[in-house]
C-alpha cells in the first residue's frame, strides 16, 4: 500500500498535539485516542499516531481541531466601500489590504461593498470550506437599517422564508427593538441575501452590518480595525463546523484506517 502523505514515523505524536492546544492533559488525550474518538485525515487514530499538524484535518467526536501552528485569523471590522477580494481590478480598496500581508489570507465568505462588519481571513483553507460550505450552516447575525418599519406580519415573512429568485429562504431569526432596526439571523450564505430579504419584504436596506459570525462577535473593534482570534475563539469556531452527520452523543463510528 502506499505511504500516506504523512508518515506514521515523521510528526508529532498526536495525544501531545491534542494536548497542546488545551483539549485535555496528554493522558486525557491518549484516551480519547484509545476510545476512538480521534479521527486524523477522516480515519480513526490509533495510539502512537504520528501527525503533521500543518497538513493533517483533526478531529474530536467529529470536531474539527485547530491545530495548525502556521495558521493564522483574523477578525477585521470591514468598514464600507471596501471588496471582499484579494485583487479589485477597478483599483478599489480591498479587505486584505487591512490586515497583515504575510502569510497569505483570504476572506472567507464576502460581504458586499457597501456592508460593513465583522469578517474573517485565514490562511487555513480547510476551516475556510467548511464555514463556506452550506451544510455546516454557521448562523451570522446582521443588523439592517431599513427604509419604513416593517410590521410584525413583514418580520414574520422573514422568519418563515421569502420567494427570493434562487428559491424561498430558510427560516431565519428576525427582530426588531428599535423601529426600522431589523436584527436579522441566517444561516445560509447566498448573495446579497439579506437585501434581497428586505427588498422581498417591501422594506429596501439603507446600512447593513453583519454583527456576529457563529460564536465570534466583537463590538469594540471599530471600522477597519482587525484583531487575531484568541485560541479558544479558533476552538470554538472549529467547533461550530463540526461534522454535521456526527451526534454529539453517540459519535458515528468514522472509517477505521487500514493499517
Ligand atoms: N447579505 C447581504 O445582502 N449582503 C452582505 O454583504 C451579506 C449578507
């Protein structure tokens, strides 16, 4: 059989990663990894696994482990009239020009030009799938100045799903404490979805601010200020993208590794 990419006599021992970044002492880890609980790379780890933290996908009861040490993400408050890409080839001004330049991040997910709030960049390409991917189904919050003051028949339309023209959405969560301030919370990624709710609804936005992005929310960081994620917001965040097919409870069994 051929090698794995990550040889099982190279790395670091995985109960002393584990351990590591704070998933228990390195007893605790080593029986997890006795119970198997630990999967590296979607196979269940055997004790006396060897990994690569760099390369290697981690995971606990299905959770995915942040434990890459070259990773690094960032929480930029992304002010207005800013793109969500790497490049603009019309020379506007780009969210990675806020944040560090070395290592290489990429925003994971986009807010529109005219949106302002909390987005990610990572270089952690596998954490950036997962959040994107729809079936993880990460909630973000937003905060929707909108044209008039939508009734309670118009915030219920929200919260039940509206006709877009990519289909009806998924319910949401929508509130509204100051009139014309609608707190809106989904969980699907599809563009502009918020405008477009409002629009659905007959109440157009005037300033969007997404406030929250699964367990992450920072109301201290002002308009293009970025900070790192304290490790436990990176566990946390891992956390949030655990394996949606995996109970919690009674942990599916993943495939055994053949060796
Ligand atoms: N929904 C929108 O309409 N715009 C965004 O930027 C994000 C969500």
């Amino acid at each position: 059989m051929a090698e794995p990419e990550t040889s099982d006599v190279e790395g670091e021992r995985l109960q002393k990663v584990l351990a590591r970044v704070g998933i228990g002492s390195r007893r605790a880890c080593e029986d997890l990894i006795a119970d198997e609980r630990v999967t590296v790379n979607g196979e269940v780890a055997v004790l006396g696994r060897r990994v690569d933290p760099t390369v290697d996908v981690i995971e606990v009861d299905g959770a995915l482990i942040a434990v890459r040490p070259d990773a690094v993400y960032y929480l930029l408050n992304k002010p207005v009239e800013v793109v969500t890409t790497a490049d603009d080839p019309q020379g506007r001004s780009t969210v990675v020009e806020l944040v560090p330049d070395d290592p290489r991040v990429f925003p994971v997910g986009r807010l529109d030009y005219l949106t302002e709030g909390l987005l990610l960049l990572t270089n952690d390409g596998e954490l950036t799938h997962r959040l994107t991917h729809p079936s993880f189904g990460v909630e973000k919050e937003y905060l929707a100045s909108v044209e008039g003051v939508p009734s309670r028949g118009a915030l219920r339309r929200l919260r039940e799903g509206v006709e877009l023209d990519d289909g009806v959405t998924a319910p949401a969560k929508a509130s509204m404490s100051t009139p014309g301030l609608v707190r809106l919370t989904i969980h699907e990624g599809r563009n502009r979805q918020v405008r477009r709710m409002c629009d659905a609804i007959g109440h157009p936005v005037t300033r969007l601010v997404r406030t929250r992005i699964g367990p992450l929310a920072d109301r201290s960081l002002k308009p293009g200020e970025w900070r790192s994620l304290t490790p436990d917001e990176v566990r946390q965040l891992a956390a949030a993208v655990t394996n949606p097919d995996a109970q919690p409870d009674e942990p599916k069994p993943p495939k055994r590794a053949n060796r």
